[in-house]
C-alpha cells in the first residue's frame, strides 16, 4: 500500500480534480457542479484538508442555512464536498476524515398549490380562445409534467388511439460551454431520471383539442417545427395567465404541485400518482409532491369522527 503523502492539500486542488472527473456526466449536470464550486464552495476553498475540517464545513452549511440557501443547493453542496473529499481518501493524498456530521437540517419547505377556486379561475382563461400552449398549460395541469418536458413533446409521443403521451425528452436552458456569445443555449436531453421517462395518460377532454393542432410527427408541439422551444417562453406566457386569472405570482412548478395534490383527493392511489410522476418510489411523492390541503385534512378529521359514531 502507497503510503499517505506529505503535503498539505487544501480544498480548492480537491474540488478541481473532482471536476475533472466528471467530464462524461450530462452537460446540464457538470454545470450545476461547476456553479456550486464557484457560488458557493469559493469561501471555502482556502481551507486545509485535515481532521479539523469536518467541524469547518459544519459552521459554513449553517451559515447557508442562515443566509436561505434552498435545501436542494444545500444537499448538491454536500454532496459535492463528500465527493471531492473522498477522492482524495481514495488517492491517499491525506488520511481518512470522518464527514458523517456533515448533513443538511431539515426545514420545512414552503409548497403552493392553486386552491380549487384558483383552479377554476386558471382553467376559465386557458379554455378560452384556445390555442397550442394554452393547451400544454392544460396537459401539465392534468399530467404533472415538468415544464421541460412538455417543451420536449413531440406529435410522434402521443397516442391518440390509446390517448397517452411518452415523456422521451427535456428541453433546457444552459451556460454555453463554450464561453462565447450566446451565454446561454438551448438543449435537448434525456429526462431526469430513468423513471422519468415514462407513459401518461391524457384527459379525452385535451386529446380532442389536440386533434386540431396537429402536426408532422417529428415537430415539437410548441414550436410547431423541428425548433427546440425554450422554457422560458412557456413561463413567460405562463405568469400572463396567472395575472389574467387573478392569481398572485406563483412558478410553474406549482401546476405540478397542483396536480399531484387534487389526485390525492379525488382519491388517485400514491402508487399509480407515483408513476405518473416519473418517481423512482412512493416515498418522494408522499414526501415532496403530495399536500394535503385544509379541505382535505378537515374532510379527513370528520371521517373518523362518522367512524367513531360520535355525536
């Protein structure tokens, strides 16, 4: 065995090799890493790598945690850090550092639904003068899609005889990697995870609408070409229909929110919402997408009380 070598290593060295490692990973990916290290990990870099380090990492993630940093950034960070770290262990640049303490504190996460009234305000305006993205609005409304992947739909992902869509693709914004003009592009890859891609099942009351935007196979839904259509665009027209509603601001994301939480209460079992979700298990449904709303907890309450034959 090659014995621990006698320099001192500081974080900064670390973090860089570990970047380097990660050269096959999904472009959108190494980006996220790469802002982390330079956002966030720059106050830490300085930092010698050595038993005493543990406790140091510990007071910085409770200074994120001070400052609001969102609990995903938090654990992307940690993350990071355990990777990097570890590495070096695996080098044998330096003895092994116990990093176990090294976690997020859990904090409760603020989720928005539309409440039922919302809902019907939103629908109202999206149904009237319809047109394709009022439409994708709608399906993500029904389906719990993720905004880029309902930019990534395509006319060949929809079964109309059977009434499904395959999720195959995302579209995303990203940092271009090359550094010049545009700063940012547009880019088209595989979803977010395995479960990800999947087959969900569409509301007749939109397939029928569907029919009449129909296209070549290999055009986007959007764009209605072979063009990639940028998110943003879809969020921009999004927040237009939210205002015209009559809603306050709330992102996207809450039309997936949304969904998942009204399946609960018409009664959807958590393993079929967990599909069609594209959840890897049942647990991070429960745990990120499903909210029961006061209606539904009062609702609850009342049953056991009918149970319990109170009066």
């Amino acid at each position: 065995m090659r014995s621990i070598r006698k320099r001192k290593y500081c974080l900064k060295e670390i973090l860089a090799e570990w970047l380097e490692t990660k050269g096959d990973i999904k472009i959108q990916s190494y980006q996220k890493y790469q802002n982390i290290i330079k956002k966030y990990l720059v106050d830490v870099n300085h930092l010698s790598i050595d038993t005493s380090i543990g406790k140091k990492l510990e007071k910085f993630m409770e200074q994120l945690k001070e400052k609001n940093v969102s609990t995903s950034i938090q654990k992307t960070i940690i993350y990071v850090l355990k990777s990097a770290i570890n590495l070096g262990i695996q080098k044998q640049y330096y003895i092994p550092i116990d990093l176990s303490t090294l976690k997020v504190r859990k904090q409760q996460k603020i989720i928005h639904i539309l409440s039922k009234e919302e809902q019907l305000q939103l629908e109202y305006q999206l149904k009237s003068n319809l047109n394709i993205k009022k439409i994708c609005l709608l399906l993500c409304l029904y389906t719990g899609l993720r905004k880029g992947e309902v930019c990534g739909l395509k006319w060949e992902d929809i079964d109309f005889e059977h009434q499904y869509l395959q999720v195959k693709r995302t579209i995303q914004r990203i940092n271009n990697p090359n550094g010049i003009h545009p700063k940012t592009i547009l880019i088209e890859s595989t979803p977010k995870s395995v479960t990800s891609n999947r087959i969900v099942p569409i509301p007749s009351f939109l397939i029928e609408n569907l029919k009449k935007y129909r296209s070549k196979n290999d055009h986007y839904l959007l764009s209605s070409s072979e063009k990639l259509y940028d998110p943003r665009q879809l969020n921009f027209y999004y927040q237009h229909m939210i205002e015209k509603s009559g809603i306050k601001y709330t992102n996207f994301h809450t039309l997936r929110h949304t969904f998942a939480t009204r399946s609960i209460e018409s009664q959807m079992d958590i393993k079929t919402l967990s599909e069609i979700l594209g959840h890897s298990s049942i647990d991070i449904t429960l745990k990120l997408y499903v909210h029961p709303s006061y209606e539904l907890k009062k609702n609850s309450i009342e049953k056991l009380v009918q149970f319990m034959n109170v009066t």
